[in-house]
C-alpha cells in the first residue's frame, strides 16, 4: 500500500493536505468559519470544476430530498457553511458496480437522496486538524452523526506505518481540507456509507459483551433499543421555523440577539455503557445468572420491597435496574457527556481550575429515580469516569476518592471492535468501561454525597439529543467560540444560532404556548457556567422534574446573571407533584436586574482580605439565601492569575438559594418558576441548579468549598 501522502490527489487549490489532529496541521487557520480560497469558489463550483467529481454532482443534481424541493447545488452556491465528502468518479464507479447498475442516469431518486444528504453536514466546516473526537459535532443533512476512525496501515511491503483516517468506518478520506468560500470540500475514495444500524443490533453482534446482552434481552432493554421509537410521531413543529430565517424567531436578551429555529424532528436516542465479558469474568461473573444474583446482592439492601419481583422486565426487578442503570435517554458522545472538549488546544476545559475540581456533569439514568455521575479530571488520570469522586487523583477535603469505571474512547473501542463494525448507531451509541457501574449503596451514599450542580442544558435529554447543548456556533474559532453581543435582528445575517424547544417537546419540563425556551449556543466569554445557558422569554411560568438524588435533605440552589434590565422577577416553589396547587412558594420573589451589590451588599474576596473576613461574609450571606459564583470556573479571556477574574468575584455571576426539601430518594420532586412582571420583554437567564445535601451545607466540621 502507498503512502497516504503519495496517494493525495492534487487538487487544483494549494491548500495543504491534513491527516488526523495527531499527524500534522494544515497551513489553513483551521476553525475558522468561512475560508476564501484565491478563486473564491464556492464548494458547488469547486465540484463543478473538477471532472474527477462530474459523477456526484449528477447525484447532486439529481437528489430533491423529502419534500422534492431540495436543490443541493444552488445550496452549496450560497453563502453558508458546509462539510463536503466528495466521492471520485471512481468511488461512485464502484458504487454503481454493487448495485448493479452502468450509470447514475440508472439511480433512483431515493439512491441519490441518500449519497447527497449523507455526504453533507451543513452548518459548520470541519476541517481534519481540530476534530480529534469520535464524530462530528453535527449530523449530516440525514440527521446522522458520522463516525471518524484513525487506523494505522503500512506500505505493501509491511513498512512505514501511517495513519489514515476513515468516516462511518468505509470511506478513507483521500484529500482533505480544500478551503471553499462556504466551507470546506474532503475527497473521499468510497461513497460515504448511511450509518443505518441501531443499538440493538449493533449490541447483539458484538461478542466482547455477550454476557451484557444477554441480560440485555432478558430485561426487555434489548427492544427498547431497536429504533422502532426513533421518531417521536406526536411530535410537531406547526408552521415555526425549522432553520434561521424567521424574523419573529430573532429573540433579544441582554445585549444580543439570538437566531432561533426548532427542531423539524424529535428524535429518541439512548448512550449505553456495557463491561466487558473480561471485567464480568474477573469479578466472578461467568453468566447472566451471576450477574443477575450480582444485581441483587447490590439491590437487596436499597430497595428490600422489591425483593419479590421476579419478573425480569418489571423495572423495580434488581437485575432489570442494573442494566437501566447502564442506559441514558440520549445520544451522548465522548466529549459531549462533560464539559471537556475534544479539540485540539482544549480551549474550553481552560475555563476551569482543574486543580481544586474536576469537569463533571450528572444525568438521570433509565433506572428510575437514578442519577449518574461524569467525571474528567486533568492530569496523570485524565479520562472519562462515571462515578468517580475526589479531584484529580487525590481524595476531596471531606477526605473522599473513588475512581470510578473508565469510559473507553472511540480509538479504544474501535480496537477491539470486529473489522467494519461501529459503536455509534442511528438511534445512539454505546461505550466499553473497564469496571462495573451500579447505583447501590456506596454509589448512593458516598459517591454522591455532594454537592450536586446540573447545568440546565442538561436537565432535559431532548436538550442533549438535538444538538442543542453546546451547540456549535457558526463562528467558533479554534476552540473559543466569537463575541454574541451583537443585537442583529436580520436573521440572515445573525448567526447566534439556537435551538428552541415547543411545549411539551423537553422532557421532565412542563409549560405552555405562552412560555418561550430556547438553549443558547456555547459562549465561553460570556458570565455562564460552562458556556451554556437556557434563556426563558415573556409571561413565563414553567415545571421541571428535578434530577433525582439519593435520600436526604437538600437545599435548593439556582445560579444566573443579574444586572441586566431585560431580565425578570422570578417566583419559585418546590413540591412533590407538578400540579401548581401542590407547589410551596419559596421566600419572596427574586428580582434579577439589580447587581449583587444592590441585592446583598456583594463584596469581593479581595476587598475583604482575610480568610475569616471571607467566610463569615460567605456565612452571612447565605443565612439572607444568596451565595457567590462558582470559583473553579472563569470566562475566557481571563486568567486564574487574577484573583477576581473566578464567577466567585464577579459581582453578577451569583446564587440564589431557593428552599430546601427532604426525600427518600424514590419520589420525584418539582421545581416551579414563574415570571412576575406583566412582560413579553423580560428573560430568565437560567444557567444551573444545585441540590446540595444536608451534610454538605450544614456540616459543623468542614465549611462547604469555593468551588
């Protein structure tokens, strides 16, 4: 086999060629949204004027999509941004070989469709040199994420070992990074595969987690992941904007404006996590009977009451809440389930001092009223682990460290994967990790005896399943996303792009028609905790399910961004039903356009000098129900050489205690917020919440950390 670079085709542009991030860099400012070539081509003229891809563009030309309105080619002629897989006349040649046909004239409409779609992701370019995760940001227009792989190959003599890189698993890219005017043009040597298989068969087929699946199949768990719910078909846009040109859609907030569209499909997808039959075996675990006798030597002594349901599909069975617990209600990627990036300078992970917290973010399982936790930490252990407690690799100041299973990433698993098979799906995807995960007793009680903070972009899966959370800005610029203060309301020019959610299409939130919600993008320089933020407009009055927690009593905590006249007067209640009439108002309502100074006499640990000056000032002020930002956590463009460049000593990056509640850990609880002022005008800047236990918060030995 020749050499990857022997093998690059060259292209007309002296664009450089790429390989993967861990290879070398091309001489383009990769990340950078919209190149400009020296012709100034378009990617439809770029293919247009290259006879090796006359084939594709026929297939452009002839594909309509859904609607039959689609016109590919007068897309990639506009202004935009778009990622081309472009397959030679020989990729195509060989396609028409397998189907059996002599031309694309012989194609159906449906072929074209699925070579077309499958070959584009619109909205962002992506160049080889900043990607380094396991797919794209983005799906394709398919609504399909595409799979990315790095395999080493040699030359035909066995020498030079290289890497190359493969998209869905079957098509290597041959040519890379072209610089367009309205993105960037990657020549694959095979069409682009339709990564069609769902999780079920994709589970079923691989044999390192046979012992998995098999309890799997006997909980019923292996048909809820089949894809026949793919689509939610209740689901409906109505005649909303499904992209960003509706003007009635561009929403001011604070000092900009977001462009906001909705999602034209609800889509339902789950992220399994499954141990290996080599971990199993080396717990002792040899069966699915053992593994099922494992689950209730776990479950016994949590839920006792349930210690006769024998029906292995009943959700209170203990073997049935092990494997729940290995399944989330989305479509969660590898840098996507914290707020760890896999760009190539992690930009965004520099936001955080990683050496008083770890990144880490939780989720509700599909284990009833479960909760899972995601850690990555820096140094020596740097990873994904669920269920992982301290920082870094020593113990937290209450003397706590666990490190938890390691998450395999996609180059581990693609490892030990059967040649051609894939661990990313239609409907989702799966990871190996190298212990076993549970939600028993010392998960409960001492992983998880925290504090507790959910960014809102996770607290619906619908959030993450779409896209919506870290949503790719248009402009995001080697790994920092642009400036969003701009109060543009032309929607064809404002590319605060957003997703908004309708009613009743956010899971575990409940309002109605009158309630605007959208999930902004992710500003790393602007005053949100990890760069994402749920903006709420007008009379707004709405319901969320809280993310369940083990037994206890918490204390209730809500973060946002004051001083700002756009934003309202918040209400909250908390209760065990969402029905209002059940719901307790907590303390007086909350006017957030004020700065801390003016709502508790803000100081910054500056001004108050010493430590004991600090905590009793922390002490007074949360006796009042207000509390300071986060330490751990800055906007970028700061540094942590700056003693007041943290949230913690930001006068309007504050917390507002809401109340407290005490549960057994097996009932849902609610949260209410309801708008105060008779305004369309005003908005609720919702950043995160916190539940922190009881231990925690009024612990008499060891103050609550900064962090």
């Amino acid at each position: 086999m020749k050499r990857l670079k022997d093998i690059f085709m060259a292209l007309s542009l002296s664009a450089c060629t790429a390989i993967p991030a861990m290879l070398v860099s091309c001489s383009d400012d990769p990340g950078v949204e919209n190149y400009y070539t020296s012709t100034k081509e378009y990617a439809a003229d770029f293919l247009k004027n290259r006879k090796e891809f006359s084939d594709f563009v026929k297939i452009l030309e002839r594909a309509t999509g859904e609607k039959d309105n689609l016109r590919l080619m007068n897309l990639l002629s506009t202004y935009g941004s778009y990622t081309v897989f472009a397959p030679t006349n020989e990729a195509v040649k060989a396609y028409l070989e397998e189907k059996g046909v002599n031309s694309v004239d012989e194609l159906d409409k449906l072929d074209c469709d699925t070579i077309a779609l499958n070959s584009i992701i619109e909205g962002k370019a992506y160049f080889t040199s900043d990607q380094s995760s396991e797919s794209y940001g983005k799906t394709n227009m398919l609504d399909l994420y595409m799979s990315i792989s790095s395999v080493e190959e040699t030359d035909e003599d066995g020498t030079n070992p290289h890497l190359v890189m493969y998209i869905n698993n079957n098509a290597r890219l041959t040519h890379v990074d072209d610089s367009v005017s309205n993105g960037v043009v990657h020549t694959v040597g095979k069409v682009v595969g339709r990564n069609n298989q769902m999780l079920q068969k994709m589970l079923e087929k691989d044999m390192n987690i046979h012992i998995f699946y098999q309890a799997l199949e006997r909980t019923g768990w292996a048909d809820s992941l089949d894809g026949r719910d793919l689509i939610d078909k209740n689901y409906s846009v109505g005649s909303d904007s499904v992209d960003w040109t509706n003007k009635s859609l561009v929403v001011h907030t604070a000092a900009e404006c977001d462009n906001v569209a909705y999602m034209e499909k609800r889509y339902i997808k789950y992220t399994v996590f499954a141990e290996p039959d080599e971990v199993l075996i080396q717990k002792g675990i040899t069966t699915v009977d053992e593994l099922a006798e494992y689950a209730k030597s776990i479950y016994k002594e949590m839920y006792p009451e349930d210690e006769n349901v024998t029906d292995e599909k009943d959700l209170k069975n203990y073997l049935n809440r092990f494997v729940a617990y290995h399944i989330l209600p989305f479509d969660g990627a590898y840098y996507k389930l914290t707020y760890m990036d896999g760009s190539k300078n992690g930009q965004m992970a520099k936001a955080f001092n990683r050496r008083k917290a770890d990144i880490c973010d939780y989720y509700e399982t599909k284990m009833p009223h479960s909760l899972m936790k995601f850690s990555f930490p820096s140094g020596s252990e740097a990873g994904l682990y669920i269920n992982r407690c301290g920082v870094q690799k020593r113990p937290d100041q209450y003397g706590r460290f666990e490190r938890g299973a390691k998450v395999a990433t996609d180059n581990d698993m693609k490892a030990k994967l059967a040649e051609g098979a894939t661990s990313i799906g239609r409907n989702g995807r799966y990871f190996y990790i190298d212990d076993i995960i549970n939600y028993g007793e010392h998960t409960q009680k001492y992983v998880l005896n925290e504090r507790i903070r959910m960014d809102t972009s996770t607290l619906s899966p619908d959030f993450i399943t779409s896209g919506a959370r870290g949503f790719e800005y248009e402009e995001f610029t080697d790994g920092l996303y642009a400036n969003s203060a701009n109060e543009n309301y032309n929607p064809l020019t404002n590319k605060a792009h957003c997703l908004g959610f309708k009613a009743g299409s956010a899971k575990n939130f409940i309002y109605n028609d009158n309630t605007h919600l959208h999930v902004r993008p992710r500003y790393i320089w602007f005053w949100s905790y990890e760069g994402d933020e749920i903006i709420v407009k007008g009379r707004f009055d709405f319901t969320i399910k809280l993310p369940p927690v083990p037994a206890g009593t918490y204390e209730v905590r809500f973060m946002t961004c004051v001083g700002f006249k756009s934003r309202g007067i918040m209400q909250a209640y908390l209760g065990e039903s969402p029905d209002p009439k059940d719901m307790h108002a907590q303390g007086i309502p909350f006017d957030m356009r004020p700065g801390g100074e003016a709502l508790f006499g803000y100081r910054s640990d500056n001004d108050l000098g010493d430590d004991e000056s600090i905590n009793a000032f922390d002490k007074t002020i949360h006796n009042q129900g207000w509390m300071k930002g986060p330490g751990n956590y800055i906007a970028l463009g700061n540094t942590y050489s700056d003693i007041n460049s943290s949230f913690r000593n930001q006068n309007n990056t504050i917390r507002r205690v809401l109340g407290t509640f005490t549960t057994d850990g097996k009932t849902d609880q609610y949260m209410r917020i309801q708008q105060m002022i008779d305004s369309e005008d005003n908005e609720l800047n919702f950043d995160f919440i916190e539940l922190c236990p009881r231990t925690i918060y009024a612990n008499e030995y060891i103050a609550e950390d900064k962090w």
